[in-house]
C-alpha cells in the first residue's frame, strides 16, 4: 500500500466520521468479510477468531464484518469449518466477541450466507442446491479445503426456497436479538446462492423467481424485506452485490446499466439500509460501454441508502474518487490482513506493512502470526512486580512474586520492580493501627511515582499481599475518568479497617472505595464506584458483621462459588447491565481451593495455627476461575491484572534447604 499517494483530503476523509442508516461510525474504513475457516467442526467461534476480530477493532477500523455465516441446517454450510448463526447456541458464542468491539468504540456486522452450487463442504447435506441444476464453472477452492469440480446441483423447488427465506430471517434474528451485532449483511454476490438467483448464466426457472432481472432480484429483494421487518428496530440491514463470483471473475450482467437500475431499485424499494458493492476494482467502470462505476450507480438508483465500496483499495489513491461517486464507507481486505491496525497507521502517518499470500496458504485459516503483529497506536501496558508482604505481615509472600513474575508468559511489556523493604526478623510494628505503616506508604508512594512516570494503558500486578493493588486500580480508575469496575476474585472481601484487623492487606478494596484507614484512603483521588464492584469466589459464610454491613451498605454485588461452578453468566450479566466499559481482576490466589492448588495460605504445611480459624478457605478451580477471566476478557476490556497471595511453600522449602547445604553457600 502506497500512503505517499494519499495526499490533500483522501486521509482526512476516510478518518471522519460516517453513517450507515441509523448508525454512526467513527471513521470510513471498514474490515472486509473474508473466508478464514477457523471456527468449530459445528459452527462456533473460537479463541483464534475472537482474537482476529477484534485486533482489527483495537487497530481502529470503524466497522468490521464476519466472514459468511452459514444461516441453517440444511444446504447453506459452503465450507468446512465455517462458522454459522443456524441456533441460538452459535448465536450465543459470538455474544463475547460483539460486546468487546463495541468496548473498542467500533461496530460489528454479521454477514449471513448461503453457499447454493459452491458448496465445497456441509456436514448436513452431501448434494448441493441452486435455482438451476447447472454446474458451476471451475473448480473447489483449495484453500478453503476444496477439492476437485463442482457437484451439479438440484433444482430448489418452491419449498425449499420459502425454506432458505426463512433461514435467512432466522439466522438474522439470532444475529440481532441474541448476539448483538450492529448490522446484518445478506451475502447476495461473489457467486453463492443469492447471486445465483440473480444471475442470468445461473438462473434459467421461468416461474416468479426467474426469468428477467425483474424476476431474477426477486427473491433478494423479499428476504431482504422480510429481515428488515424482523430486526429494522435492532440493526441496520444490507446486502452484499457483485458482478463478479469467486469461481468466475470477470462476469458481467449483460444488461449493463439497465441491470443495474433495476437491481438497485428493487433493493432500495424492499428497505434496505445499505448496498456493500464489491468489484475487482470499484474506481473502475462497471461496463465497457460507460464511465460509471457500478459504487457511482448504486448511488444513483437507490438515493438515500448508505452504499459500502470494496475493491481493489488496497491502492488508497483510488479512495478519494470512490467517496466522490457517493461511497460512504471503504472495506479494506488484504491490506487490512497486513496492516489490522490501518486506520491507526494512516493516523499516525507509518509506514504500511505489505501484504504477503503466504498468509492464506496452503489453508486460508486465521495464523498465529497475525494475531502477534503489534498494532500501531496499541495501548501500553506495564507489568509491575510488587515482592510486598507488610500488608499481610507475612513474609513469603515476597518470595511468590518474585516466582510469579519468573513464572508468567513472556511479554514485550516492560516489568519494573517496585523496592520493598525486605523481611530481617523485625518485629510487627503497629503504627496507628496498622502493622508496618511507615513500609506500606512507602512502597505505596513508589508505586504511585512510577505510574505517573510510564503512564501505562494497562497494568499487570504481581504481588505480594492484596494490597499490592491499591495504587494500579486506583491509577486507572483516574486513567478511565472514574468509569473503571473492579472484579474482585477472592475468598475474602477485604473491606476490614483498622479497628477490625491491623493487616493492611484486608483493607484494600474499603481503601479504593474511600473507607477501610483513612490515610490509605486519602491516597486514592478518585474512589470506585461501588456499582462498579463485584465479588467473585466469596465466601460469605465467613463474613464478619462488619463485612456484612459494609457489602448490604455499599449494595456490592456477589457471585459466590456455588454461582460460578459451571457458568460465569452472573458476572456477565453485571457487565452488561453496569454497561462496565474497563475493568480491573483482582485474583487472591486464596479464591483456590487449597486441596487442588497448595500454593496459598491454607495450604501451609504443619502450620504453628489453625489457618482456618480466622478466615474460610476457597472453594474454586483453577478451570474455573480461567474460564470466569477468558469470559469477562472477551466481554468488556480488561485493563488491570493482580495477582496476590502466592505462597509456594514446596519452593519456599526448597529454598530453605538449599541455603543450608554448604558446598551452595
């Protein structure tokens, strides 16, 4: 991609803002739908996907579209794994994916499909249908698992077509009412079914859905119609067109702009909120006898509907004049793959990755090297090691940050260390009712200065004790203008003050909150809104009244571990309906149950105390409270991380050990 050529006005008008319908964007640039063939064997997104979605969002597209989803269970699937919206379970798996775009401040199509002839692959069906029992031309797409030509197909009859209108509708109305996309497109080009209908070469019925262009748009036009009367309230409706078909590219409607005229026409008199026009190159001439792109006449033929450009604008000198022939919205494909963060890059004036094929070889599925490319204008993110154990006055927990941090993933992030005054036997000093006062406003105040010195995005913690994330939470809460909500994943609330417990750690979330000590808390410039806090993991058996009164109080909501054993669902329900936009875990490592995860306080080998007499131990899964992070990730943006509580005790003896041999010393 050449951005030198992008000069004068092109930039700044494919960065204002647009609209399609009833819906704003906050720029021109669009992901284009593209076949990826990384979901489930029965339809369903995955991890991959979820990532590969929203790295365009996080890159600052404005819009992004799915790759074609496959609208019922029987003859629309065109490939192996294809993702579908042919139940609600599907439905529903895309609910995580939507809901973090939309955080990103971007919107999400959902593309609907039905393969027809070019089916290459469909677990409920081994024949193929069309509106003509014709052969396509050429041959599968290897890439997308294809082998070999064509089946012929059998003709649809009049049954099966009311069959495949409703699935159309049905799979639009999942798409809308359960997994919340902005915008349903219907795939009416490239080839696949629809496109069959309306296409003369495929298209030889001579009952009401053949015929002429008339008869031929028929059947786009109804379900087009029939979707926007079921979800016009909910998202904007389009439909995707094209001259062209995957297996035929230089096909031509041979009524040139007659064609046009009445194709357009019909869609815009159905109700359609935009027409996604794709050509090999959309700045060119749609027909040989003319000057008009087929962007400049959709424009013309269906005024006052929002028309979509896709083609060929990789080359971004051709964006201005595709704008000027009434385009409101570019769809960038290739140069989108290569460059996921674009819209950012042309912001910032770099320099565009090239596009390389290799990506989509030898299967078009979704590499693990697009979803390591860092994007340009990405947010920052600082790991912090905080070795703290004055908060809880127990010295090992130094030692299980220094192994958290040896222990987590590898990142580019930079990692500081936060100095803390190490353990030399001192006695507890109780200062003001607080043990080791002086040590825990130390090391909060430094915290704080390296905070303000980096500026970070996002913030890992890996402490030490709880109160390890006083300083981070309370730095983003002020980052994110007060809007940051906490999860707090722990067996013990941690709302004490000093009159209750001298432990400063069981203070932490009262301090965020403006309670707990009152020199803690005055560090905290903005307090969290306790709307915006929920428990997860806690044991209320073991709640003190003070804890209870300050919960009901502060109305704090709850999931305890009995509500979470199978299903995250409550915490996502918070989310959605506290419309929770940044959000900070807390993970106490004592949310574990200490008979599968040893590591933490209840798990102490021959402890001098009863560790249960004062506090209750956890009760969830290391598998669950992974599945209650992933969840809330891929439902609002995760911006903090910490980490407490880590009390290796088998490495802490280790350690031990080893210092008493001699030849080690």
């Amino acid at each position: 991609m050449r951005t030198e050529i992008m000069t004068g006005q092109v930039i700044p008008r494919v960065l204002t803002t647009a609209q399609i319908g009833g819906l704003k964007l906050k720029n021109r640039l669009a992901v284009a739908p593209m076949t990826r063939v990384t979901a489930t064997e029965h339809g369903k997104i995955t991890a991959a996907m979820h990532e590969y979605y929203l790295r365009f969002a996080q890159g600052g597209f404005g819009l992004v579209v799915t790759e074609g989803l496959y609208t019922d269970k029987n003859y629309s699937q065109g490939y192996a794994f294809q993702p579908g919206l042919a139940d609600d379970e599907q439905a529903q798996a895309w609910v995580a994916t939507v809901q973090a775009i939309q955080a990103t401040g971007s919107r999400f199509f959902a593309q609907i499909m039905h393969s027809g002839a070019l089916s290459q692959s469909n677990r409920f069906r081994t024949e193929t249908v069309a509106p003509s029992a014709i052969k396509p031309k050429g041959q599968q797409l290897s890439f997308y698992y294809g082998k070999g030509d064509y089946a012929e197909p059998t003709e649809l009859s009049e049954q099966q077509i009311a069959e495949i209108v409703e699935g159309f509708v049905s799979s639009a109305v999942r798409a809308a009412r359960i997994s919340g996309f902005d915008g349903v497109e219907i795939h009416g080009a490239n080839g696949y079914l629809l496109d069959q209908f309306l296409s003369y070469e495929t298209n030889k019925r001579t009952d009401r859905w053949g015929g002429d262009t008339h008869g031929r748009v028929s059947l786009l036009a109804e379900i087009v119609a029939k979707v926007k009367k079921e979800i016009g309230q909910l998202a904007q409706v389009g439909i995707r067109i094209s001259q062209g078909k995957v297996n035929d590219f230089t096909s031509k409607w041979p009524g040139g702009e007659a064609d046009a005229q009445i194709i357009f026409s019909a869609l815009a008199q159905a109700g359609v909120d935009f027409i996604h026009v794709t050509e090999y190159d959309a700045s060119k001439p749609a027909f040989p006898e003319g000057q008009d792109t087929l962007v400049s006449l959709a424009h013309r033929y269906a005024p006052g509907v929002s028309i979509i450009a896709n083609g060929g604008l990789e080359e971004l000198d051709r964006a201005g004049k595709v704008l000027d022939a009434g385009a409101s919205v570019l769809t960038i494909g290739k140069a989108a793959l290569a460059n996921p963060d674009l819209p950012n890059r042309l912001e910032a004036q770099l320099e565009m990755r090239p596009f390389n094929g290799d990506v989509l070889q030898p299967i078009a599925n979704i590499k693990q090297s697009e979803l390591t490319l860092e994007l340009a204008g990405s947010r920052k993110t600082l790991r912090l090691k905080i070795p703290q154990w004055q908060g809880g006055d127990n010295p090992p927990t130094g030692f299980g940050a220094e192994l958290l941090a040896f222990l987590a993933p590898a990142s580019a992030s930079p990692l500081i260390e936060i100095p803390v005054r190490p353990y030399t036997g001192q006695k507890t000093m109780i200062q003001d009712g607080v043990a080791h006062r002086e040590a825990i406003m130390e090391q909060l105040q430094a915290t704080t200065e390296v905070l303000n010195d980096h500026r970070p995005d996002r913030i890992v913690v890996f402490g030490g004790d709880c109160l390890v994330d006083q300083a981070p939470f309370a730095y983003l809460n002020e980052r994110y203008e007060g809007q940051l909500a906490i999860l707090w994943i722990d067996a013990h609330p941690d709302i004490k003050n000093p009159k209750e417990y001298c432990n400063a750690h069981t203070m932490v979330l009262a301090n965020l909150l403006g309670e707990g000590d009152a020199t803690l808390a005055a560090q905290v410039k903005v307090h969290i809104d306790p709307r915006k806090v929920m428990f997860a993991g806690l044991r209320q058996d073991g709640l003190t009244r003070q804890e209870t009164e300050f919960i009901e109080r502060h109305s704090l909501s709850v999931a305890t571990p009995e509500a979470l054993i199978s299903s995250s669902e409550s915490v996502l329900e918070w989310i959605r309906l506290n419309e929770i936009k940044h959000l900070a875990i807390h993970f106490d490592l004592d949310v574990l149950d200490p008979t599968e995860f040893r590591s933490v306080f209840f798990g102490e080998p021959n402890p001098a105390s009863d560790p249960y007499e004062a506090f209750p131990a956890g009760k969830m899964s290391v598998a669950q409270v992974v599945r209650l992070i992933n969840d809330v990730s891929r439902a609002t943006d995760v911006v903090g991380l910490g980490i407490t509580e880590h009390l290796p005790w088998d490495a802490i003896t280790l350690k031990d050990m080893l210092a008493e041999i001699p030849i080690l010393s």
